[in-house]
C-alpha cells in the first residue's frame, strides 16, 4: 500500500514517479490477466449465468399482478415528493438540522445530513431501494429457492449503486479530493491495481494491514507444541498455565474454512488462552490447507483424520480415553456426525460437546442458500475438477457478499477512493488468511447438508458406513449462538435443541459469526439465556434474559459438570507422543495468497516414544 505523501498535491516530479509506477502496474496486470482468462461469470460459490432464468421468472410473476407494481409506483412517487417537499423547504431555510443521523453506516459523514444537496442524494438512493426491493418482495408465486435468489441478488445491486460508492456523490471523497489535489485517488487507483494483480484479474480487497500480524508472535501465540500430525491436520496441545488443570482434556474442532487462529487472536480476545488459563489442557485441530494432491479427501476422511485420530492422540498425550469437545461452525457440524458416527458404534470417549455458530438442521441456511442449487453445484464441480479444490478467494468473495457493504463497499471506499492506509484489525487479517476446500469434500457438504439436508434426517448420511442419526446421541450438549449471524443463523440453529436426545443447554450471544464467539470477559457484547427449550426459537427468546458481559465464563461453569476433578499439569510431549515443532504449526503458516511464499508440508505423522 503506498504511503500518505508528504509532496504538495500538485508536485510535478511525484506525480509523474506515481504515473509511472500506476502504468507499469496496469501493464503487467493486463499480461496477467490475458494469461489467467478469470471467468467472469463466476462470483464466489456462484455462478451468475444461472441468474437470467431466475430474473425472467420474476419478470413474468410481476407481469402477472400490474396492481402491486402500481402500489409501488404510487409509493415511489409519494415518497419522491416527500423529498422534495423536504429539500425545497430546508433551500428556503426551514427545518436544517431536524433530521437524525442515519443509523446506516454509509451515511455516517454529517454532510449528508447537513448538506441540503447530499441529503437529497441520500434520501433519493434510499426510496428508490426501498421501491426496487419492494417490487420484488411483492411477487407473488415464486418457489422460495429463487425468491431468495432474486432477493440477494437485488439486494447486491442496489447496494453497488449507492452513492457513496462514487466520487461524484460523496461528501468525504469529494472533500478529501479538493483538500490532495487528488492525491487520495491516485493512492486508491494504485491500491486498485494492486489488489487485482494479487487476484490475478479479479478484485482481492485488502482488508487491514497484512505486515502488521505475525503469527506465532501477535497473533496465534498461546504458547503450545505440535504434537501430532496426519495429511489433514496436526494436532496442538497448549502449555498449561496453572500449577493444576482438569483432569479431562478439551478438543477443539476449528472449520477449516478458515484456520484455527480465530480462537487464538491476541491475548487479550483468545478463546484458547482464556481456556488455558481456567485449567483446561487444551488440544486443537489446525487443518491443513489442501492442494490438488488432496483433492479425493472425503467427509468421511475428515473425521477419521480428524476429531477420531484427534482422540487417539490426546490419549496416548495424556493416558486419558475421554474428552470434552468444542467444535466451531463447520468443526461443529462435523463434530455432530462424528458424535453420531461414534453413537452408532458404541463409542463414549466424547463426554460432552459444545457447539459454536454450528448448522445441523439446514433447512433454512440463510443467504448462503444463494449459492447452492442443482445448476450451480454443477457448475461448481466442473470448476473444482479443474484444480481439485476451490480457490479460497472464491469461498471468502462468497462470505464478503453476505455482509457486501461491511466487508466490500466500505472498503472499496476506504482503499479506492480515500486512498487511505490499511489499518491493523486481528480478525479481519484471520479473515484474510482463507484456505482451500478439497474437491470431493466440499462437494459432498454442499449437497448432502446444504441442498439436501440429510444430517439433519435419521438415517439420511453414511460416513464409512455407518449411518448416521443425531437423534440417538445422548451426549450433554452446549449450543452457543448468534443474534446477527448471517453464516448460521440463530433460529436455525435453535433447530438442534430438539434433535439431540440428552441434555441441551442453548445460549444467545449478541452480535455476529465470528464477533459474537470471540467476546472475552470485558468485551461490549452481552448474552440471553433461557433454561426452557420451548418448540420455537422466537418463544425461547421471549421468554430469555438479558445478560451483560461475555458468554464464556457461562460457559465454562457448564463445562466444569464434566472435568472428572483435577490433576498436576501437563506439559505438552510428557506423554507417548513427543513434540514436533512450536504452535501455530507449519500448517497455520501456509496462505493461499500471493504474499506468501511457496511452502510444502511435509506429511508425517508424530514419533511416538
């Protein structure tokens, strides 16, 4: 990212060296792109040539009922008039200053409510959108699949259009433009350029400062030791911080989405150090970041090589069979089947499971739905076999678009327009650091749980065999989620409270995904808890409490009921199972970005004494 200069704005001699250096960019960008022909019509998971029939489908259901297109447009035009009304008084001096700031983070400037001009603009982008996603909620007859469809997508463009997206129509850009002498667009032009030769054609945004994080340093450095590994993870256990821990291990399964470190940022937000530090000897899966040479790893391969040779290890670490077991969003899913695998098996060595932002029940998955119907499922194993995996900017564009104006447009403002410095933000550069899925694998979640929803159906999935039923799983159970998750909604994941047959305790934390989990103790964000399981969500909600401060230490008083008492430490290679190199891991340590360096794991598995 080029620095903030210290030229005047007009400096001929630093213009000219940034003209130059913005040229050679474009130029070897182009080559790239000639060379790379990036499919255009591919959008994250999605493929937008599947849009057109779904549009068409709209057309013809709003064709069909002309009174409802009316009412819009009646809306539309009172709601203009309205504005005008506004703007026309606020010119002759009347009501400046009345109007509240909007609470949409867009508009968040004070020109656009103080300026008569930008607050027009403003109001004007704001009934439009009101009146094209009205149109389209307003159809009548479509199947819910391209309803949501048509809904997301219009959504998406409503949102490019805005017009603080543009230079003409932003109050901050503008101001920041007249006071550089343009400055600020040449430095986005060239954060432009930069971010689309790291995509190689396609738009990769830099999100925060990349150099600002080094892992194992400031961020993934609870100290800890690789004590274990196969071809799909290693296995760390951390070094305890209390004279005396609990006697039965903690596992936690991480979604290899994204690495483990989301629960391992900095000291003061990790969930791992925070459970160290209360006596847990924790262990954690960190998956590797699979290349075509793992393209054939199935489900199934994941939970062998997994959570089961995952418990195989911690007893010959720690001599002891059972565990307690965390698993996160799709750690947690797999968590789940592996409970049932075990269930069917008679295997007890998991004492208790909790669950974190995890689907079980996809039978309404939220707008990540979008991405996944027969066509583009298709679509998308024709683009796996390509390479035997999908590219992690695929997978991340397609959670970037779930939440476009906080994770893209803000930032195409912030980076393009302002031309400002990327600022260090630990979760945003875990975010950055996405990982690939294996062909076969990925393909097998998506259909049997997105699209068809078997792990949620007794009998409905086998994984080596076995069929799988979460309704026989006796297991205590902790479910933790979150009222803004966009990824696992809330409601949905309620769904679990009434499929699994032993005891199940449900907390609601506030916020996000990812914000909501990793909320220390002293962090902004509450929590409701209900002891009630009523059939609906909203019913568990009404009758739920509000809770200040952090879900963890809830948490950890549940998880103590299963500790099995205390015992002296362990340090991390005292058992059968010797140390193979400091935590994170080498695996932690391999991007699927252009900034890092080739690296090729070796695949081992642990010396054992």
């Amino acid at each position: 990212m080029a620095q903030n200069s210290t030229q005047p704005p007009w400096d001929a001699a630093a213009l000219a060296t940034q003209l130059g250096k913005i040229a050679e960019t474009s130029q070897r960008l182009v080559q790239d792109f000639l060379l790379e022909r990036p499919d255009i019509a591919r959008v994250g998971m999605g493929d937008v040539t599947t849009l057109p029939g779904a549009f068409i489908e709209l057309t013809t259901k709003m064709m069909s009922d002309p009174a409802a297109i009316a009412r819009t447009q009646i809306d539309l035009f009172n709601d203009s008039l309205r504005v005008w009304q506004t703007t026309a008084e606020r010119l002759m001096g009347h009501g400046a200053g009345n109007e509240e700031p909007p609470k949409d983070k867009r508009f968040k400037n004070s020109a656009w409510t103080e300026s008569v001009v930008f607050n027009f603009v403003k109001e004007s982008y704001l009934i439009w959108t009101k009146a094209v996603l009205a149109a389209v909620h307003g159809a009548e007859g479509l199947d819910s699949a391209t309803a949501r469809k048509v809904d997301f997508y219009t959504r998406q463009f409503v949102d490019a259009l805005s017009p603080s997206n543009f230079v003409a129509t932003n109050p901050e850009v503008l101001a920041a433009t007249l006071e550089t002498g343009g400055q600020n667009l040449l430095r986005g032009l060239e954060n432009l350029l930069e971010d689309l030769q790291r995509g190689k054609g396609r738009l990769s945004i830099t999100m925060t400062d990349m150099g600002a994080f080094r892992l194992g340093d400031n961020i993934a450095a609870t100290p800890g030791k690789v004590v274990f590994q196969n071809e799909l993870m290693q296995l760390i256990q951390y070094t305890p911080a209390t004279p005396d821990v609990r006697r039965r291990p903690l596992l936690i399964v991480p979604p290899w989405i994204n690495k483990f470190y989301v629960l391992d940022l900095q000291p003061k937000n990790s969930f791992i150090r925070w459970a160290v530090d209360q006596g847990h000897t924790v262990f954690v899966i960190s998956w590797v970041n699979p290349d075509e040479k793992l393209a054939e790893k199935s489900f199934a391969d994941y939970m062998q090589e997994g959570p089961l040779a995952a418990l195989d290890a911690i007893e010959m670490a720690t001599a002891e069979r059972s565990v307690n077991a965390v698993g996160y969003c799709l750690g947690g899913t797999l968590l789940a089947s592996t409970l049932a695998y075990m269930t069917a098996r008679g295997d007890e060595r998991i004492a208790s499971a909790s669950y974190f932002v995890t689907l079980v029940d996809f039978t309404d998955a939220g707008d990540m739905a979008v991405f996944i119907d027969n066509e583009q499922l298709a679509s998308l194993d024709e683009r796996m076999k390509e390479r035997g995996y999908l590219e992690a900017q695929d997978m991340a564009m397609s959670f970037n678009m779930l939440r476009s104006n906080d994770l893209i447009w803000s930032f195409v403002v912030r980076n393009y327009l302002l031309g400002k410095e990327h600022l260090p933000f630990d979760l945003l550069y875990w975010n950055a650091d996405s990982t690939r899925m294996p062909a076969a694998m990925h393909s097998f979640y998506l259909r049997n749980m997105y699209l068809m929803n078997l792990l949620a159906k007794p009998g409905g999935l086998r994984l080596s065999g076995v069929p799988l039923d979460l309704t026989q799983i006796t297991t205590p159970t902790f479910i933790l989620s979150t009222r803004e998750d966009h990824i696992a909604p809330w409601k949905s994941t309620y769904a679990a409270t009434h499929l699994y047959k032993g005891p199940v305790k449900f907390v609601l934390a506030a916020s996000g995904h990812m914000a909501g989990v990793i909320n220390a103790p002293g962090g902004k964000y509450g929590h409701w808890t209900n002891d009630d399981l009523p059939a609906k969500p909203d019913q568990w909600f009404s009758g739920a409490a509000a809770q200040q401060g952090s879900w963890w230490p809830i948490w950890d008083e549940w998880v103590t009921g299963f500790a099995s008492g205390r015992m002296p430490a362990r340090q991390p290679g005292d058992g059968r199972l010797t140390v193979i190199e400091n935590a994170p891991g080498s695996y932690a340590r391999v991007r699927s970005d252009a900034r890092a360096g080739p690296f090729a794991p070796t695949w081992s598995t642990s010396k054992r004494a």
